[in-house]
C-alpha cells in the first residue's frame, strides 16, 4: 500500500514505517544537535550593554541601531517565510527534514526574541523601519524575494523550486548576510570589549545558523546529485542575487562612506560576503554525480560552517 505524509492529505506515518527514523540522515543528526543546544534569550543579561550602549557617540548608537535593526526584521521574515518548506518536505516523503525544519522555525523567532530584548534593554523603543526601507538591495531581498521563492513552493514543491528557495534563504540571507552580520557585530564588540549580551546572542545565533546553512547546503547537494540538470538552477538563482546581497551590505555602510564607527571597513565586509557565498557554491557543486545514498549521511556541510567559524575565531580574536 501507498502512503503519504503530505499535509492534509496524510494515510500513513513515516514514524511507523519499517526501520522507524533514521537516525544517521544529516537532517537527524541536525536535529538531534539543535535539541542539545537549547538556549533562551531571557535568560542573557543585557545590563552591561545597556551602560555601553548610553556610552557611545551619537554616531555609534546610530550604526550599532541600524545593524541591530536590520538583523531583527529579517529574523521576523524568515520566521514567517519558512513555513511552506515544511509542507514542501511533508510532501517529499522527509519527515526527518520536516522535524528539522520545525526547530529551524522555533530558533528564528528565538532570534527575533532576543533582538527585541536587547532593544527594549538599551532603552530604544522608537519606530526603527528607516533602517530597513532606506536599505532599497535589503528591502527587495525581503519583501519580494525572499517570500515570493518561498511561497512558490505552495503551487510547485518540486527540486526546482527547493533549490531557489534553498538558495534564497540559506545561502543568501543567511549565508551571506546574516554571516556578514556577525562578523561586523564581532568587530563592533571587539573594537574595546563591550556589549556582553549581545556577544553572547551573537555566539548562540551563529551556533544555530550554522545547522541551518548546513542544511540548506545539503538540500541543494541531494538534488544536484540527483538531476545535474539542478546545478544550473543554484547557478541561476545565485546570479539574479548576489548583486543584490553585495548592494545590501554596501548599502548598510553607505551612511558613513569609507569609515563607518569601530574600525569596520566595508570592502573588508563585502570581499567576506563574497567569499562565503563562491565557497558555498563550490560545495554543492561537489556533489554532482555523487551516489544520493551518500549525499544523505554526508555531514561535510556542517564541517565546512565549521571551519568557516574557526576562520571568523582566528580573525576577531582580541589579539589580532
């Protein structure tokens, strides 16, 4: 007998299934290691950064706002962008995917929980939607793009449209612009030791996001290696937006021409943005004409987050 876990349309269980969940699939094992890593923002002390922040020149509370800023607006959107790739694995048959994703959801409105806290600690409470609307590249990223690649897999939840989607979210909003983010809040932090909490937020967001670009690298890599034909789509999709993720962190600088506040230089930020996103594309173009059955156990995806981690250590270490 046929069976279908697609939502609304469910006769059967993939739990009950012979051999039950496979514990050794890379989307299990993310899963497995997203539950031990459990973290809740109420629980981080924002006192310090609040002293810090009231510190700051006019200048610097203003670019440390916009930066915060723009990582809370696309924390919000990809929490409510996210939910038609949890239908698109139900009705692929994955439910170790599908269990992933539903942590993947919870973890991002997390992260938009604990940047709303921070501001709330700080004291600013002001309409803040000048940092996200002046930024036109940001904007169009997530107020069209984003949503439209993500909702297209409501009508057509086939490799194609998993792969834009993937490709949109996981390795350019995330991979690319959150990561550049971190990055430059490292710097920001580390320009004179301040900002304890948001140190710490940062350092528990990067360990989620790195399971999350993992898989997004992973999903592109099991239909690469399952039609060559879907390379060219992470090609394409990769083209209509990397200008448009190299305009948004230009963009974000913009304000301050060649020396916006702490020491942060943007040709620095735009050249790491470039560089994550080429890396990435060279992993999932390793995995054409690999065996799929190996695709599906292959952590190197996370290794490679890893390892771009262990990079971002050694260059925002106090001592450099």
């Amino acid at each position: 007998m046929t069976r279908t876990i697609t939502h609304g349309q469910r006769t059967g269980y993939a739990s009950l299934g012979a051999g039950g969940l496979n514990s050794e699939s890379f989307p299990m094992k993310l899963f497995l290691k997203g539950n031990a890593k459990h973290w809740n923002p109420a629980d981080i002390d924002l006192s310090q950064d609040a002293r810090d922040f009231a510190a700051m020149t006019d200048e610097e509370r203003r670019y440390t706002t916009m930066l915060a800023a723009q990582f809370l607006a696309g924390e919000e959107s990809v929490t409510q962008d996210l939910q038609p790739f949890v239908a698109a694995m139900a009705a692929e048959g994955r439910f170790a995917d599908e269990m992933y994703l539903t942590q993947f959801v919870y973890e991002e409105a997390k992260h938009a929980l604990a940047f709303r806290m921070w501001f709330d600690a700080v004291g600013v409470l002001e309409d803040l939607h000048e940092f996200t609307e002046s930024n036109e590249a940001y904007a169009q990223i997530f107020t069209r793009e984003l949503p439209e690649s993500l909702y297209a897999l409501d009508g057509d939840p086939g490799p194609a449209n998993q792969i834009r989607a993937s490709v949109t979210y996981n390795h350019v909003v995330e991979g690319c612009l959150a990561l550049t983010g971190y990055y430059g809040w490292g710097k920001v932090c580390n320009s004179r030791g301040i900002l304890p909490g948001m140190q710490r937020i940062i350092k528990h967001i990067g360990d989620d996001e790195r399971r999350h670009m993992a898989w997004g690298t992973f999903t592109c890599r099991r239909h690469v290696a399952a039609d060559d034909a879907m390379w060219q789509v992470v090609i394409d999709r990769m083209g209509e937006l990397m200008p448009l993720a190299l305009a948004t962190v230009d963009s974000g600088n913009s304000e301050w021409g060649d020396h916006p506040p702490f020491g942060i230089d943007p040709a620095e930020l735009s050249a790491y943005a470039a560089d994550k996103l080429t890396r990435r594309l060279g992993a999932i173009e390793s995995a054409r004409g690999a065996d799929l059955k190996l695709i599906d156990r292959d952590a190197s995806p996370e290794a490679l987050e890893e390892k771009f981690h262990a990079e971002d250590q050694l260059v925002l270490s106090p001592a450099n």
